[in-house]
C-alpha cells in the first residue's frame, strides 16, 4: 500500500486562488462535464446504486457527511443527487492539471494536519449562498477497509452554521482500487434523515468531538445495515418506511377534524 503524505508542505498562501473562486460563485460548466463523463463508469462498472436521496433537502443549505473508502467517493455521493454539491478536499488533490477541474467544479482544498481557517471560511461561504458541502467525518480515507473515528471539523461546521447535517453512508468503495485487477465492486450510497444542532458561534473542540461522534454513529448505523443485509435489504427497508410514512400521512388526513 503506498504511503499516505499526510502534511501538504505548500503554505497556505497557495490556495488562496482556489478559495477564492468557490467563495464568488457556484461550480461551472465544468461540473457537469465531469458528471457526464463519470455517470457512465460509476453505473455500468460499479453498478453504483443510491438509497433515499430525498432525504437531502431540495433546497437551502446543507451538509452531506459520508464515509470514505475511496479518491473517487466524492463521485459517488454526488452522481445521484439533482442538486449541485461542494466539496471539501485534501490540498494534496490541487496540482496540475486537475486542480483547474477541482477548482472550476466546486471543490475547495483544506490543509490538513493543521489549522485550516480558509477550507471553513469557504465552506461557510458555500453554506450562506443555500449550498451544500460535503465533509468526510472522518477527515480522510480510512485505509483498513473499515469505517475510521471521527474528526472534530465535521462537528466544529455543523455547530457553528446550524444547517441541516444529512449522514451518509458508502459501502463497497473500499475495493475500488481493484480496477486494476479489473475487480469492480458494486457501491452502495445511503443517506440517513437531516438532523440539527443548535447553532454555537464559538464551539470548543470538545463541543466539536461531541457533534462529530453524534453525526458519526449515524454513518455508523448506516453503513452497518448495507454491510449486513446488502443491497436489497437497504432497498426493501427504505421502501417499508416510505409506505409506513405515507399510510400514518394518509391516516391523519381521514382523521375527524375537531369541533
């Protein structure tokens, strides 16, 4: 397995430019070049399938808080979803030539290993325009095959901005890489019902800890009813709560007003 650099050496200064651009405006042309040219592999070859993709508001600001296996969950989580999506990426990803199609689709670099004020700058800037953000819980890929321990930013963001926190859970990105042995797993993308904290201007990183645990047993509990019924088993129970949901609605609306 080749070694993860996990310090960028490059100053911040660096990334101002691409900060910059997702601050002024939402992602360009080049958004949906990219989900042109990569809807077709994600669904011929992984067979990418997602589960409740009406959970994520329809409109408004949020945050998609996934899991991450693989370099190319971010495709993933997105492929499915009507609403343009922005993400927040390890500053080792900016480099010619693809920094130029990071940077014009929406994604914004965060320097990890250290204090990065800019990536929740700018991810506050994407929030205040209606956006959405998507942040890896736990900071970084998780290489062992198994879900990782949550970070503090996921926790420090959604406590700080208020909005709408939307898990996710990714199953079988894991194997990825074994496109190479021209192995192509079957993906599986669930998202979990939006929950809220309550806005804290200034949180502690234990207030932060805390929120990110929460959020993280959500991805959690997720992630281990796609290990364990698969699928299908995801599929039926999502179809399940859809008609319990709209028989318990249908029954309100036949109940006898009040007089």
């Amino acid at each position: 397995m080749k070694e993860q650099v996990y310090k960028d050496p490059r100053p911040a200064e660096h990334f101002e430019r691409f900060h910059a651009r997702v601050r002024r405006g939402r992602p360009d042309w080049m958004y949906e070049v990219v989900r042109l040219v990569l809807t077709p592999i994600l669904l011929l070859f992984y067979r990418t399938r997602a589960v409740d993709t009406d959970k994520v508001p329809a409109h408004g600001p949020a945050i998609v808080a996934p899991n991450h296996f693989s370099f190319i969950d971010h495709f993933f989580i997105a492929v499915y979803l009507r609403r343009k999506v922005q993400f927040m990426a390890k500053s080792q990803l900016f480099t010619s030539p693809i920094q130029f199609v990071y940077s014009h689709g929406g994604v914004f670099p965060i320097l990890r290993g250290r204090r990065d004020e800019d990536a929740f700058k700018t991810a506050h800037a994407v929030l205040a325009r209606g956006g959405i953000v998507v942040m890896y819980a736990e900071g970084g890929r998780s290489r062992t095959g198994e879900l990782g321990e949550p970070k503090a930013g996921i926790g420090r963001l959604a406590l700080e901005s208020g909005v709408p926190v939307v898990p996710a859970a990714i199953a079988g990105s894991a194997k990825v890489r074994n496109w190479k042995k021209l192995q192509f797993p079957k993906v599986t993308v669930q998202y979990d019902d939006a929950f809220r904290f309550e806005r804290a201007e200034s949180p502690s990183r234990e207030q932060s800890q805390a929120a990110a645990q929460v959020i993280f047993d959500r991805i959690s509990t997720l992630y281990g009813g796609l290990d364990q019924s698969g699928r299908r088993g995801a599929v039926r129970a999502a179809r399940a709560a859809r008609r319990r949901a709209t028989d318990a609605a249908e029954a309100v609306g036949r109940r006898p007003a009040a007089h």
